[in-house]
C-alpha cells in the first residue's frame, strides 16, 4: 500500500544523511496521501544505512498504525498536527541539524538578513515559545505540534516553511516531502550565514521590507520570473 | 555558436559546485565574446547535476536571447552592466557563498587584513550601499549592477576583482570565466579568514599600505615576479 | 585470547578516525572483558591505518601487560581508574575532538541547552578542576583517572556518560566500547551546538529541568518508549 | 641529484593539499640535503595536481639554482634565511591555513590553553612584529626570515616548531619536511581549538606551566614515555 510515497518517504530520508543534516537517528521525514488521509514515516531509531522501503510505517491522522512492523517516529503526534492544521503541506521534516538547532537552543527566530533567506522565507524563521510543564509532562510530542501551530496563528506556513522548537530544533514542511527535505537544508544554510551576520554587525535588524518582498516574490507567486515556466 | 565559450562557462558553473560555494541552483557564471559582444550565461532554476553544453544560453548586451531554449539566468542584466562598464573583463560569477554573503548581510567591506588578501585584492572587498525602494521595485537586477558600478567609480575592477552586494552576496569577475571562479573562490576563502579575524583582534583595522602594495605587486603588473614567466 | 573483543576495540578506535574526532594518533579506545577482568587497549603512538587485530594490548587493571608485543596508550592508567570505579561501563573513549577540546581548554562544563543534549546526557557535561602540581608531576594518567571520579562523587556516570577533562580534553564511556564511541561523537556535536549557542544568547542558562527530564527518560529508563523494544 | 629528497619534498607538498591546508598555489614545502647544504623547493605558481619529481628546484643556501626548469617559489630567501638559523631543522612549511592565518592577521599569537598544544609546541606560537616599510620594500622575503629568527632570540626553535608571521600566515618546520608538514597540521588544528576557546572564556591566560611541562616532556626529550621505544 502506498508503494510510491514510501520510496519517496525512504529516499527522503536518506537525503538528510546525504546533505549532513542528521548523524545517527536523529531526523525523521514523513509525507502524507492527502486523498486517503495517511501518513508514511520512517520507523523509530532505526539506523539509515538499514532503512528499507518495507520498513516505513503507516499511520492515519490519529496516530494509528495500519501497516508496518516497527514503531513509527516517535515524533510522529508533532507530524500529524501539523498535517490536520496545515492542509496544504504534503510532507514534514525534522533535524537536529546544527545551525538551525543553535537558534532554537538560544530561543531565538533566525532574521531575514538578506536574499538568500527571502528567496524561500518571507519573514524571520520564527522560534516558538518554551513549552510550559503541563505540555511537556503530558502529551508532549502532540503539544509540541500544538505550540508550532499557535506559533503561526499569523503566518502562513506556506510563505513560512519551517520553524525552531524552542530549546529543540527546527521542523520544516512542504508541497512533498521532497521539498520539506529543500526547506531544511535551506534553513540550514540561512541559519549559519544568519550566525555569521550576527558575529559580525553585533545586531539583529532583519533587511528591509521592499528587499524581502522583492526576493520572495521573486521565485514565488503569480509574478514569479524565476526559474524556468 | 560560440561551442568553445559555452563549454568553458558550463565547466566554470560546475567548478563553483566542486569549490563548495552553491548548493542547489544558487550561482551562476557567464562569459563573454568581445569581439561579436554575445554573452553565455547558466540557464535560470537547471539543477547543476543535468546541466548540458547546449542548455547555455546566448544574449546579446541588451539581454535579447540569440540561441537557446531555456530563459537566462534571471541574473542576467547584472551581468551585462557590468560588461558593459567594465570593458577588460571576460567571465562574471554570482554565488551566495556563506562567508561572503555573511559580510554582505551584515553591510560590510571585507577588510585586507593580510597577504592572503593582498595577493588578489588591492584593498578592501566593497560592499555596496543598500538599494533604495525604487531600485528594488524598478529594473531591480538591471539596478543591481548598476550599484556596483556606482560602487567602483574610484576603483579599479581590475585590482579589486569582486563586490558584495548589500543585503544579498558575492559578485567576481576576471579576464576571463575561470579566473572569476577563481576570484570567488579566493573572495569566500579571504572572507572566511577576516571574519576570524574580527573574532580575534575586535577591530577592523587593515594592514599596512606598504605590505598590501608589495604582496599585490609581487603578483600584478610589471614587476611581477611571483610564478613563471 | 580475547580475539572477538580485540577486533571490536580495533574497530571502535577506526571509528573514532571516520567520525572525524582524531588525526594522527590523538585518542584511543579500551574495552573491559568484566569475567576475567582484562582490558584491551590501542597501543600508545602507532598510526590507525597500519593498526591490526594482533597489535591490541591486553592488560589487567592494575595496568601489567598480560598479552601485546607494543606498549599500551599513555592513557591507559586512566582508563583503568575508570574501570575500577565506574562498575558498570564497559568501554572507554578519549580524544582531542575539537569542540569538546575547546570547552576543556576554557574549563568550561557544556551546559545543557537543548533536547539534543538531554537525550544521552541528564545534565550537563562537567569540566574536573583543574590538576595540582602533585597530581601532574606523580602519577599523571592515573590522577587523570581520580579527578574525573572526583567530579562524579554526586553524578550517575551511565547518567552523563562523558567528561572533559580540565586543560587537555574529553573522555566517555559506555556500556561497552562501541557505545563508548557513539557517546564521544554526541559529546563532539552537543559541544559545538553549545558553543554556538553561547555565541548567539550570551549565556549560560540551561535548559528547563523538565524539559531535560522529558527527553533523557524518553529514551533511557523502564518508562523510554523511543526506538523499537 | 638529490632524488630521494625530491620525491619526499613532492609528497609533502601533496600532503598538504590533502590535509586541507592550501588550496590553489598558497603554500610551499622545502627540504635540506645538510651534507650538501642544498636545498629542495616547490617551484613558484605550479598547480599541485601537475608537480612531478623534475619540477622541484634545487638551490643552494644562497639562492643560486643549482639544478631545474622552473623558478622556485618565492618564498625561497625566507626558508634559507630558517636553514641557516635553525640549524638542526631538515624542512621548511609555509601555507595560509585558514585558522593559522587568522592568527597572524590579527596580529595575536597562539596561547598554549591546552595539552593538545602542549604536546607539540613548548608554550605560545609566536607571531612576530610586523614588519617595517624599509624591510616591506627592500628584500622583503628574506627580511621575512630574518624578524622570524628575531622572534626566536629567546625561543629554542626545536621546542617551538612554528610561528605566525604578523599579517602574513604560518610558517613551520622540522627535522625533515614530513615533520615540517605534521606541526603544519598541528598548528593549524591547536589555532583552530585556541580560537574558540578565546571565544569561550573571553580571556588568553595559557595553561598552567606545570601541566605544559608535562605534557611537552612526556612525549619529547630523554624522559618520553609516549609511543614505542
């Protein structure tokens, strides 16, 4: 069932490895079937370089599984409320990678400094709120999802595709769960030039407005001239 | 037409991707023939990995395509102003490589703090003021490279082969498309070191004139005499 | 004797070379054989590529060489204090790893910042004070060895599985030599996270107390549920 | 002539490029036949991956070239002014290695904050005074030898096997040029660790000289204990 979007789902995650997001266990891609309403994800701490197509998991959007041998994510509540709030994404990434993770531990948003960052994100990446002791004692993976998504009460996440969990790291989404993948490596990559920029001009004014519009509306929209049409 | 360019400016794209300085499609190198005043530039949005000698596109100096089914780069009328005005040079190259569009974003020159620097650079890496509203919302990358040049009214192209443009990264150029690879390759590794530098010291104080003008003349002009001859 | 675990301390110490946490001959790994035990231990100064199975030192803990034909690691006293004292572990990793380095030659412990951190360390990763002048011109290596128990008089060492020694560098530990080894590239990568966090918050503050509880009893304790059972 | 020497000097000049330590042209190895007193030298702005054995240059303590069909670098006066000084050092290394160079051009030397450094260099690694105009101008890469012979007034250059030339990058030797390149590697990897650690602790006292003596004279002079005898 779902052959295809499991191969993507596997290939994904073999892409973070590839692009130096993740060591041993610590990522996890997921992609959903919207028509059916099922998400595949990889299974929990088990190693890259052993991942098989038949090893994915399959769980509908309460968390339950309908096929698979292992245990799903762990982090599979976070994926699921971001899949039922955002219905548009079609695939979710989480890292540790450790740029974006430096940000989250500091409790900071990465700012837009500059094209490199606009081209993709329309705004800050923003860093959510710390998460109080009753959502971390109780359903802590599902609140998680639940403090992303009061995060972006004014944002819209396809202009936003990824955010950091305070004192945790970054999650990231998109059309597919290959574009997911592209966020996080982007966000990445923004976050380290945005730690530079930091470390060098000692504040954090984002660029101007115009700029940032200029540059997502760029690559981005019924405008957009970027690219090939 | 033109098979020798397109093949130089193909293989230079790809160097940027061996020297690390883009990922995805996030540079571009073009070329130019003086003699009948045609441009060859990397396709807009082509993964580097399926580029081809025949996806190079031809333009002329007013950006008209003259061979090739796929849009330029939509870098391209930064690239022609800067033919344009800067009559010597043969190759222009565009990254976001991560130290220089660290200085870029943060508004700052590169400072020459030693012989590394001097070698290459007979001074200062400029970056440009930031672009105003109706820059940005006009002929935004016609006024990109219209910045630069405003930028380099009292410097010689030639003896300061690159530019940070405010808010976005790295320009280079040389005598031809591979030396202004080699410029961003030498740009990115000086900004990497100055960066250090400013980590280190806490100012920005430059070397000494006498120590720039001898390291940049032991390898310019015509009392060269590093190399062979 | 002891042939299967010789060829996993072998392996465990080429590992250290693929993770990037060694150049040169800078680490080594010992294993315990708890029945008998015997520890076996990288021999001092000799170049991983040319390390074999049969160039591995046995000895016992008192530190008297009971199979090898080169001398053991200068170490090797430390890693006998830690057998000793540390009933549990069985195996013992220290490198010069660059980040975790860092954060010894500061005399720093690594705070914990984040859940990266919290999910194989509860609490944050102690700095020993630093050595007298005794302790560094007697017996060295194994006044090494009694600082780092010194440090854990009130700390679970399979809790917080690694330590940096004060002025010189990380040492860790675990259930055996391969986990020894997964414990030192976490030590690596939460260190450098650290350190980036330090840059960009300006403090120290840990994280939350039940946030860290949260992550590292996900993983380690009767109530873990990440990962397949 | 000399054509063991050349194969060694050749492969050393390799090593460089594969320890990361220069990219392009940017560094030099030499090596001393001390019976002769003839000296092996990369020749000037030759690419790494076209050296063969018959391009290395042979010159004699005064500079004449003695045998070969290039120039030879133009760092030569600096390396013989170092075998004329130092006489007990068999090979010469310059490069820009980037966290060395960051040193230099700040103008800072390296402290000895560790047993990493310490079991290599014998305290700091000096950087020395810049240089004057009358020396920048006048035969500026022997006058380049000459103010690192000046910083060694004091300094047994066997103990402290490098030094940071002010503005300009690292030189190391050795007692031949293999050596020469490992406390290359070394300096730059101690500069490296230095670097955050005086990002960590925001000062630059050095370690205890009690544990640098020990560290030093555990692995160098008549009481060594490390390696195989």
């Amino acid at each position: 069932m779902l052959e295809d979007l499991k191969s993507r789902v596997l290939e994904a995650n073999l892409e973070l490895v590839r692009k130096n997001l993740v060591i041993y266990t610590w990522g996890n891609v997921s992609g959903i079937d919207r028509k059916s309403g099922l998400v595949v994800i990889k299974p929990s701490g088990v190693d890259y370089d052993e991942l098989k197509v038949e090893d994915m998991v399959v769980v509908d959007l309460q968390g339950k599984i309908i096929e698979g041998h292992f245990n799903p994510s762990s982090d599979t509540p976070t994926h699921l409320v971001l899949y039922k709030d955002f219905k548009e994404i079609g695939g979710v990434v989480h890292t540790h990678s450790e740029w974006a993770t430096s940000f989250a531990q500091a409790g900071l948003s990465v700012p837009a400094f500059g094209t490199t960052h606009a081209d993709y994100f329309y705004g800050e990446i923003p860093c959510t709120r710390a998460m109080i002791e009753g959502e971390i004692k109780g359903e802590y993976e599902k609140e998680t999802g639940n403090v992303i998504v009061e995060t972006f009460k004014n944002i819209n996440p396809l202009f936003t595709p990824g955010v950091l969990v305070n004192g945790h790291g970054p999650f990231s989404w998109g059309k597919d769960c290959d574009e997911a993948v592209y966020h996080s490596v982007v966000m990445e990559q923004v976050s380290k030039i945005a730690f530079n920029t930091i470390n060098l001009k000692g504040n954090r004014n984002p660029m101007d407005q115009v700029l940032l519009d200029k540059h997502f509306f760029r690559k981005h929209g019924k405008n957009a001239y970027y690219g090939q049409k």
